[in-house]
C-alpha cells in the first residue's frame, strides 16, 4: 500500500487483483482506494480527482460527528489537534483575563467528558475543555473558553458571573445556541 496524494487530498492505494476501482473514506477521513494491477496510474489519478469533491464531503461530514473512539491511534490524533486548536483559541483570553483581572488558570486540560463542555476548579485554578469541542465552530469553544475564565472570578453562575461574561463576549448568547445545536 503506498501513499498517494492529489491537491490537499492523501490516500492509501493498493493495488490488486480486482475488475473495478473501489474508494473508501474511513470512518477516521483516511481514503483508501483499491485498483486493479493493469490500471494505469495516470488514469488512477483521473478518477480520483473526479472524486475529490465527493471525498471531502464525506471527510466533513465525518469530522462533524461526534463520535469519538475510545483509544487507538485516530483518538491520540483528535486530541493532540484539539489542545493545539483549543490552545491558539485560549491564549488571547488567557492573556486578557491576566492583564485586566489578575487572574489566570494554572493549568488547560483536554478530556472527553459526557454531561459539560467546560469545568473550572477553583481550588487548583485548573480549567478542563471537553474535547468533543473539537467538532464545534472557533466561537463555540471560544464561548466556553470565556465561560471558564469568568469562574476563576466568580464561582457560581451569579448575576457577577453573567455581568462579567456579557462584558467579555456579549454575543455570547448566541455563541451558547450554537453550540447546543
Ligand atoms: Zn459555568
């Protein structure tokens, strides 16, 4: 099996004794493509970019669900580019929240959690993201990013608490609805 790549579009191609081209996207985006031994590669790649299209939209599609395997390789993968997108994304507020209030967590973790999109330990000033935010748009985990750093102010969801968040991100409502959808 040997890895082949068309504009942004990799997949693994093996080829076998077999009459037709069969293209698979795995449930993880991978694209396999099986092709009988006397096709020629130049026609291999003809087919293929005529299925980008299709590819990608089920590579989307996939990446939207949130379904998450429970160990493995692919769910190593999710969770090594959820801290890297979830850090860019927190940073900046991290920053902020340091600046204006003095205040700051000591420590970002990412875990897959079932009932909160967000936690935030008032006793180790820890904040965990659930890395189901992965398949959620930049706002949504910027919405719970901004959401947890208010804890480390104020605790409860009091009327100081809500002050505060409307203060930070006042479409922040809007930003909650989407992420509930
Ligand atoms: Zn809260």
């Amino acid at each position: 099996m040997v890895v082949r790549k068309i504009q942004d579009v990799s997949f693994y191609l093996t080829r076998c004794a077999r009459r037709s081209v069969g293209l698979t996207v795995r449930p993880d985006g991978n694209v396999y493509v099986r092709v009988p031994l006397w096709l020629p590669e130049r026609t291999v790649r003809e087919l293929i970019q005529k299925k980008i299209p299709w590819i990608k939209e089920r590579q989307k599609a996939l990446e939207q669900q949130v379904i998450f395997p429970v160990a493995g390789p692919v769910l190593k993968e999710i969770r090594s580019k959820a801290i890297h997108r979830f850090g860019l994304l927190a940073a900046p507020w991290e920053a902020k929240f340091r600046e204006q209030y003095g205040v700051y967590p000591l420590k970002w973790t990412v875990r897959d959690m079932t009932s909160r999109w967000g936690s935030c330990s008032m006793k180790t000033r820890r904040i965990t993201l659930n890395l189901k935010l992965f398949h959620k748009p930049d706002e949504c985990v910027e919405y719970v990013i901004v959401h947890e750093l208010c804890h480390l102010i104020h605790p409860d969801h009091g009327k100081g608490f809500y002050a505060l968040l409307e203060k930070e991100l006042p479409d922040w409502k809007a930003r909650r609805k989407k992420l509930k959808m």
